[in-house]
C-alpha cells in the first residue's frame, strides 16, 4: 500500500495561488491505493482498488461506502478508447467503371442541402476514398455506419438496403493497386417515413483492411450497394456520408 499527499498553499496574495505535489508527513493521508482480490478498508479520504476479481480499478470515498468502476484493468485500456472518423458523400469519388452518381438536394422548408452518392438497385455501383488513419489507430478492424435516405416514398417500410465495404492499406513503397480487403456488408430497413427520414445503420461487422497496416498508411476505402444480396429496395438508395469507427491503441508522439 502506498500514499501520496498533497498540499495547497497561499504563496502571496500579488501572486496568486500555487499549487505543489510533495510527500508531506504533517498532512493527513488523502489516497489509499490496494490490489487484490479482497475489499480493501480505509479511513483515507479516498480509496483506489486495483480489483482483480472485476477486472476494474475502481474508487471509493470515506463518505460514501459504494464502489465505482473507473476503467479496466491493463494500462493499454486507459486514456485510449475508441474514436471516429466522418466521411461526407462530397469526399468519395465514383469509379469510372460503375460508378455512383454525385449529386446534391435542397429540403424546401428549412432549405437543408445535402450533397450525395446515387446507388442503383440493380447493377452494383461504387465510390472510393483514401485517407491517413489517426496516428493512434491500434491498425486493428473497424467498424463502419451509413447515413443514407431512399430516393423516394413509393417504397415499402421494411425494405432492406445493402451496404458494402471494403479497404486496404498502402505504405511507403508499395504498389497501389493491390487487392483489397474481405468486404463487409451491413443491412437497413427502410423507415417508415421513407425519404423524409434520415436514416443511420447499423455497424457493420468488423473490417480487417487489406494489406500489412502500419502507422502512416493511406488507406483506400471502396463503398458499393450490395443488389446481389438480400436488398429488396426497388430505388436508388442516396447515401449522404459514412461514419468510421477505430481502436486507438498507442501514444502520439511529435515528428
């Protein structure tokens, strides 16, 4: 078991506060830090158990006897998480071999304009994009979500609409045109207020990205409408953006 004390002090009043970190005897202890998988007791001001049974550090107060879960236990865990990466429709080029077609809309009312990729329900069609991957990316799968509207009403709520993506990555020196990744493919259904309504899938399953990914890769992402599956939307499906979702496993560190 270890403490750390900290003390507050007044330096002067033309100064303002400062503040330091020191071991300081005269202070009463105010962290308590155990591990195990036994309940630790403690009348210091506040508890951290490293819980080995849960799996979780977790914190007390002396005022309040209820454990809090703070984070898993493994330093790989803290401070890293997941984080998010936008792609608008604008930002995808169409392939010259069936490609999507780019377009925009106003919404009247509130004049919301909305730029988009047209997918057709019957010939498989594409958009493409390359991007840098976060330096903190863990190069692991990701995992992605389409924002899309049907292009029109005369639909049935409960079609389904089939999106498709695939990657891979390209370092320093490799060819580019090198075969992609497994694709995944994630299912929708139309709402019921059919074009009126945004609508947000689902996360596909996880995506491995093609290649050996290594920090600094640029990453080409190719998105298509799934037909040959299980769509049975009889429209073109607008899709107006994708939402990429990654695991940050290390530190940034300066150039």
């Amino acid at each position: 078991m270890s403490q750390h004390d900290f003390e507050i002090t007044n330096a002067d009043a033309n100064t303002g506060i400062t503040m330091r970190a020191a071991i300081n005897a005269a202070l009463q202890a105010l962290v308590s830090l155990s591990s195990g998988a036994a309940e630790p007791t403690t009348t210091y001001a506040y508890q951290l158990w490293a819980d080995t049974t849960s799996g979780f550090v977790r914190q007390r107060n002396a005022a309040n006897s209820a454990w809090i879960n703070l984070f898993p236990l493994g330093i790989a865990d803290i401070g890293l998480g997941y984080d998010v990466i936008w792609i608008p429709a604008n930002a995808m080029s169409p392939l010259y071999t069936n490609g999507a077609a780019p377009a925009s809309t106003e919404y009247p009312t509130n004049d919301i304009q909305c730029d988009y990729l047209a997918f057709d329900p019957a010939t498989e069609e594409f958009a493409a994009f390359n991007i840098a991957m976060p330096e903190a990316w863990d190069l692991g799968t990701v995992k992605v979500k389409f924002y899309w509207i049907p292009v029109t009403s005369a639909g049935a709520p409960g079609d389904t609409v089939e999106w498709k993506i695939a990657a891979n990555a390209i370092s320093n020196d490799d060819e580019v045109d090198t075969a992609m990744g497994t694709a995944q493919v994630i299912s929708d259904a139309v709402l019921t207020g059919e074009a009126a309504d945004l609508h947000i899938t689902a996360a596909t399953p996880a995506l491995t990205i093609g290649g050996t990914p290594a920090l600094g890769d640029m990453v080409h992402f190719k998105v298509s409408r799934n037909v040959s599956g299980t769509d049975t939307f009889a429209y073109d499906a607008l899709l107006f953006g994708i939402l990429i979702q990654i695991k940050k496993g290390v530190t940034v560190v300066a150039w």
